[in-house]
C-alpha cells in the first residue's frame, strides 16, 4: 500500500506499516495501523473523561481531527467520543512543543469537547460539496468526512477515512440524535451529578432514572442501533403539584409568606425565589411605597413572572387578579429599581387585542403616579418603536453568524476588502446602538428628569430584559460588580420570564424562536466597558464565559422559559426534588487561579488610589489649569475654540466648583468627548461618579473582534492585542499594591505597630514579580488553544514552532514543558453550592 496522505505533526504520524515489535518496560503510543482488508490492529485507544453522571453512548476510533483552514491536510489522530453530555475528542499524544503562553484550563470541558447543546448545524463533506445532516436524521456508512458547527462560532472538522464503517454509522447515529433532543429534561444537566463533598450540602440527589436506564442499555453493549434506546427511553411527563403538596409553597397570606426552597444550590448570588431575596433588594436600594407580593402563588395570575415580585403598595393583590387577565400573559407591571430620588424603573406589556377598555391600565399607571414623591407622571417608553424586534435580532445574528464563520481560509482572505461592508449589513451593530440609545433615554427621564419610566415591551421578554438590565447598571454601581451583576442577570432574566430554553435552541424543534437577545446585551455591556475601563470589576472575558456557560447544558441557571416551567420540572417529586447547578458556582469551571481573569485591574486601582493610606495625604487641590501660566495667550484662543464648539455641538455646560475638588483619582473616567460622567445633551450640571452615561452613535460602538472572531487565528495578533494591555494592566497595578502595602509597613514600623497580616494573595492574573507568560501572548488569550499549530492553528505562522522559541531567545535544547492537567475541584472552594 502507498504511504497515507494524511500529514501529522505528532510523533506518531498517521502512516501504514508493518506492525513492529515493541520494547520492553515502555509505554506503547498510539499509533494508527491499517491492514490490508481496512481492519485495524488492535492498539490502546485513548479514553474519554466523564464525569459523574455521564455516560459513553457512542465511540469511534482512528478519528482525524483537522486543524481550522488547514485544507484538510493537517490535524491529529485520536478516538472520537459521544456521551449524553458532550462530543468528546481525545488524542493519544500531545504535540512535541508548547508555546509558553497558558491557557485557562476549564475543569468541565477540555479543548477538544463540544457540549452537545453547544452544537448548531452538522454537514458531511466531500472533495466539492456540503449535505446538511438534518436531525433526527439516519447516518449512513460512507460518511469520510464530518464538519461541526457551533453556536459560539468554533468549527470541528473529523475525518473518517481510517474508521471502520460500522463505528462510523454508529457514532454519527448517537451524535444526530443526542445532540438534537426533542425533552429538556434529557438534557445532562438532569443527570450531572457533583463530588461527594459537594454534594453532601444537600440532602436530596438528583434524579437520574434517564440515565440509569441508558446504563442498562449500554451494559450489554447494545450500541449498534440507537432507534431501540429511542424508542424504549422512558418518557418523563411533567407532574405539577399544587402548592399545598411541594416543598416551594408559600403561605395563604402574602404579607408574611415563610422561607421559601430553592431548587438549585443557594449561595451568594441571590436567587430571587424567596420573599427575603426580593426585600433585601428594595432595602439596598432605598426602595419606598412597594410591597413583595405573592399573588403569582401557584402562577395564577401569569406563567412567565415569577411566584414573588414587587408592586406599588397602594395596588392590592385583589386589583392585581383582575387586571391581570386583560395583560399579554397576565404580566402586569413590576418594579424593577428604585433611584434615590423616589424615581423608579418597572416593566410592562401591552393590553391584550380583545381588551375594549383601559381602565386597569390607567389604574396601573395612577397607583405608580401616587407612589412618586412629587406625584409626577411616569413616563412610558415603547420599546417595539425605539429597539429592534425580536426578528430584526433573529435575521442579524444569522448574518453575523454566517460572516464570522467562513467555510475556507481562502474565502475569509478574500473578504478582506469588503468585510466591514458585509459587517454593516448584518445591521448587528445597528442593533447595539439601538438598544443602548434606549436605555439612555430611559436613564436620563430617571436621573435627571426624576421620572418614574415604564418600558413597554409586546412580549416583555427581550428587549425590555436589555434595557431594564442597562439602565440599572448606568446608574447603579452595584450593577457594576461581578455580584451585582449576576445579581442583576439573576433577577431581570432569569426570573423574569426570559426563554432560554427556546432563544438558545437547546431542543429541537424550536418554531424559530432561537434568537440571541442576551449575547446582544452582553455586546452592551462591553461597550460600556470599552468606553468606561475602570467602572466594571469585571472583564469581557468574564462576559464571553457566561455566554458560553449557556450553551453548556450543564447548569439550571438557562436551561428554562418560565419560572413555571423550572417549578414542574424540577419538583415533579416532592421525594426527590431535582437540584440542578447554578452557573454562578465558577470553582466547578475554573480555578481560583483562573478566575482572577475576571478581575479588572482598572478597578482595582481606582479602589487602591480611592482607599487612604496611614500617614500618607492625598492633595485635594484643584487641578492645575495650565492656561493660567506664565504664557497664557498660548492656550486662549485654543480653549476659547473648544469650547465654542462644543458648546454649539452639545449645549453650554456648567461645572460646579465642587465638582473641581474630587480629586483626580477618585473620578471615574469617561473617554466621551465631553470629558467625566457627561450626558452629551448639555442637560447635567453635577458630577455624579455613580452614574455613566455612554455614547450610543455608530462612531462609538465597536465591533467585538475578541468574541467573535476569536477561533479564526488568521485573525489573532501576535504579542499584541487586547490580552497584552490587559497584562501589562495587570502588573503595573500589582506593583502600585506592593508599593502600598510597603507604605504602611513603613508607617507601622515607625510608630513602633506590631501588625500580623497574612501572605499576600493577589486578586490578579498576572502579577509583578511571577513568571507566568513570558512568551508571547495573542489577542484571542485566554480562549485559544496555546499552540496554534495544535488546534486551530495557521499553518503558515511558525508560531509555537522552535523558531519562534529561538526568536524570543530561548534555547533550542529546552526541555519540553509538562502536559496542562486538570485540577479537580475543591469543595472549600464552591461558592454556589
């Protein structure tokens, strides 16, 4: 036979040859044999990891995986692999050289996983053309050539040319039908069951009768027909309960409900299921004449809002039954929050079409009127006329996924010129403008007019989620930390009625309801942190890790449309509730190490400089105004043009004296042309360091290269980027912390202080004086693969390559770095369990 065609960069080459005998005391490396009748020899295959709970449906060996935009002829050799939880690719051997740069190891996937609700469209491809797999479809057994598409933008490319046929139709067939399920509650999520150290913080076990059954299945290694575990998997209907016989129940009187249970694991970021949750809300933020209603109990009222929600307390429960039946869906208004100023934020939909008369809409709106403190009119803001509609999101996210996800290397080079163009068309950034332009107005009725504002939204699912959540984290600061803001998703997502189940697609068939409405607030989100470094405490790429948490199928937090829908699913046995994991439980996907990627150490440094130091006086003079110098004429005709211009673009502006005595480090930044916290309307007078007001123009809102595009590395900037400002970010705040820190050492030193503090533990990824990372970084750390020749990788760089080594000036005869291990979780370390 001739030599395979098939070019692998691993020790161990894919080629055909006589088996040759192996030396004694060595570890026998998987290599790939072929015998002339197409059977394989039998070698060791690589085995998968599983967690508990999950289990290995389907398996096929001699698997080729191909590296993105290689032309096929590039990749690795391995086993590929289909549990109930993921599609699974494991190799045998790891390539012969690592780049120094590490990548943040996820203690539930690893590189080359693919969650299956994380799969978009599948294809089988041949030399010239591509057949979309539809699901539910059978596979057949000439199938070479498989390309996986997901919804985080990632492509896998798998190569059946050395697999046996049967094994092909076999893991083809389990991965059609596990990857597009029709009943949620197979979803792994179900089945996912934690260490014993955390799961001895509860007393109940999730129940797993799906699973076990497949474990019988699967016991006689019954694989080669997944139609039989089709059809005799047992179907788990839904059993509701009422509210007497579930461990959720609330009392008959509302005004004093008890503790309520919640169904998946409590810890610090508020669950909002429970009377307490929603009461310490109102008393962090100053909340005045509302109530916790639950009149909801049961969802009798609504299926979509949650059991326990706020209400003006002029507005009694009695009022509220009978207006809600002439609501979309009976979502009558809730409060959302509440300003300092008495002004508050509620939410609300339109009157059903066979309503005639509006009289429980104007009584709605008088009791909001009464709890005002002025007794000011609230303002309504129709958001189907100010942001896109759900389908307008729909039609722009299928354009931007089609644009970020080129078929060849070759196609997305030759789009290089008109690439900007083809972006404006998706009208995705469009979208961005919109819905921030929408919050604006919304913030500045509350801020500055001392309005109440009530969105309107048709649904009350979409659009009024994103700017409910914006508006609060304009002029909130709370909303700004990483606890607030879970906080924040926790209560004006979760809770309140936004379908995940349906806008993600994780079952099959979805009517064309998937939509990524909450990536498109996240895209908010970063904007604000691009135009407002230093008010976030966390980092995009905490954003990205919570949209990709989405698509794990993994934890409770977005696995549901309704709070009614999560209540019949998780507590059909009162025995045995369903205890499902939250995704703000971050020690189950990373490190504490990992997770200070979290952190922004621009925050940190404006609490470090805000903070005062003993024996050290910050200077609160004012600024220093250089026009006044010796040579002033130099300066007046410059300012007084500024000035006029700005005046005439965005209205004359007054700055307080007071304003001028904040001291520079205890301002919060804005990079608007107007300079600190403006409102580029001319309408504030004040400086006010809680509250940011971005620019929304087209100008201002930038496209987000570092999520989407992030697994293209024809893309990825080589020691620049994003990731080496943030490192340098990152160390030069550490260092600004030491020096602090040997201040007061000093200071407790002189005045003769015996002070015990503990060993210092850095709240940054990179530190000052660590040696993580000296290689070069790349803008898409820390979501690509470390060596882009590995996974990913352009096969004309030669970075990770001993070139690339010698360029940095290391040694050619360095020993080979250590395969990255996972660590396993420490129950000391959950924080939402």
């Amino acid at each position: 036979m001739s030599k395979g065609t098939f070019k692998s960069y691993l020790n161990s080459s894919v080629f055909v040859n006589e088996k040759k005998e192996e030396k004694p005391n060595q570890p026998t490396a998987f290599k790939l044999h072929v015998t002339v009748d197409g059977t394989e020899d039998d070698v060791k295959n690589p085995e998968a990891h599983v967690h508990e709970g999950e289990i290995i449906i389907g398996q096929a060996h001699n698997v080729l995986k191909f590296d993105a935009f290689s032309g096929h002829n590039r990749g690795i050799s391995g086993s590929l692999y289909c549990t109930n939880f993921k599609i699974s690719f494991v190799s045998a051997n790891r390539p012969a050289h690592h780049m120094i740069e590490l990548d943040r190891k996820n203690l539930l996937f690893k590189e080359n996983d693919i969650p299956l609700t994380c799969v978009d469209t599948i294809f089988q491809k041949s030399s010239s053309k591509r057949k979309h797999l539809a699901p539910g479809a059978s596979a057949s057994r000439s199938i070479k050539m498989v390309e996986i598409k997901c919804k985080n933008f990632k492509v896998h490319t798998f190569s059946f040319k050395f697999t046996s046929k049967s094994q092909v139709k076999s893991v083809m067939n389990t991965i059609l039908h596990y990857a597009y399920i029709t009943n949620p509650q197979r979803l792994f999520a179900f089945s996912f069951e934690l260490p014993a150290s955390a799961s001895s913080l509860s007393s109940s076990k999730p129940a797993n009768h799906f699973v076990d059954e497949l474990k019988m299945k699967i016991k006689g290694n019954d694989r080669k027909s997944l139609i039989t575990i089709k059809k005799s998997a047992k179907k788990l209907e839904p059993a509701y309960r009422p509210t007497s016989q579930r461990i959720s129940s609330v009392p008959a009187v509302p005004e004093l409900p008890e503790r309520v249970e919640s169904t998946e694991r409590a810890g610090k970021t508020p669950q909002f299921r429970r009377y307490e949750d929603w009461q310490e809300e109102m008393q962090r933020t100053g909340a005045r004449n509302l109530r916790v209603t639950a009149v909801n109990q049961d969802f009798r009222i609504s299926d979509s809002l949650p059991e326990f929600f706020v209400v003006p307390s002029v507005v009694s429960d009695g009022e509220l039954t009978r207006a809600a039946p002439h609501f979309e869906g009976g979502r009558v208004p809730m409060w959302c929050w509440s300003h300092a100023n008495g002004s508050i934020l509620m939410r609300t939909v339109p009157l059903r079409a066979d309503t005639v008369h509006l009289d429980h809409e104007i009584k709605m709106l008088e009791s909001i009127t009464l709890i005002h403190p002025s007794k000011a009119q609230p303002q309504v803001v129709e958001l189907g006329r100010l942001c896109p509609s759900f389908r307008d999101i729909q039609s722009s996210y299928q354009k931007l996924h089609e644009l970020c996800m080129p078929e060849t290397l070759k196609e997305f080079c030759n789009s290089d010129d008109k690439w900007y163009s083809s972006l404006d068309g998706t009208k995705w950034l469009q979208n961005v403008s919109m819905c921030m332009a929408a919050a604006v107005t919304a913030a500045q009725f509350i801020y500055q007019d001392k309005q109440t504002v009530v969105l309107r939204e048709p649904n009350g699912k979409d659009t009024s989620c994103i700017v409910a959540s914006l508006v609060q984290i304009f002029l909130d600061p709370h909303c700004r930390t990483q606890l607030g803001f879970q906080s924040l998703i926790q209560r004006e997502w979760v809770i309140a009625g936004h379908p995940f189940l349906e806008r993600c697609g994780h079952i099959t068939p979805n009517d064309g309801e998937e939509a990524p409405s909450f990536l498109l607030f996240l895209d908010c989100v970063n904007q604000m942190m691009l135009q407002f470094p230093s008010a976030f405490e966390f980092t995009d790429t905490y954003l990205m890790t919570i949209w990709d948490s989405m698509f794990a199928g993994i934890f409770g937090t977005f696995l549901f449309n309704t709070e009614r829908q999560r209540v019949r699913t998780c507590l059909r046995d009162t025995d045995k509730p369903i205890r499902l994991a939250t995704v703000w439980a971050w020690t189950l996907q990373y490190s504490r190490e990992d997770q200070a990627l979290f952190n922004n150490p621009m925050y940190i440094a404006k609490q470090i400089l805000a903070s005062r130091i003993p024996g050290v006086k910050f200077s609160s003079k004012p600024e220093v105004d250089h026009s006044k110098g010796c040579n002033a004429a130099l300066y007046r005709n410059k300012v007084k043009t500024r000035q006029s211009v700005m005046d005439a673009k965005y209205g004359h502006k007054t700055r307080e004296p007071s304003a001028r005595m904040i001291p520079v480090h205890m301002r919060d930044k804005n990079l608007n042309v107007n300079g600190a916290n403006s409102t580029g309307n001319g309408r504030s007078s004040e400086v006010d360091p809680n509250v940011i007001i971005p620019q929304t123009g087209p100008p201002f809102i930038k496209f987000w290269t570092q999520c989407y595009l992030r697994w293209i590395p024809s893309v990825h900037i080589l020691d620049g980027g994003h990731p080496l400002v943030y490192k340098q970010q990152c160390q030069l705040v550490d260092e600004i912390q030491q020096l602090k820190e040997r201040l007061e050492q000093l200071k407790c030193r002189k005045t003769n202080e015996v002070v015990r503090r503990p060993k210092r533990e850095s709240r940054l990824y990179f530190t000052y004086e660590n040696t993580r990372n000296q290689g070069l970084l790349t803008s898409a750390f820390p979501f690509s693969i470390s060596d882009l020749s590995l996974i990913g990788g352009d096969r004309r760089s030669f970075l990770g390559t001993p070139l690339a080594r010698f360029l940095r000036g290391q040694s050619l005869m360095q020993s080979e770095m250590a395969p990255i291990t996972v660590s396993d979780v420490e129950a000391s370390d959950e924080v939402e369990l």
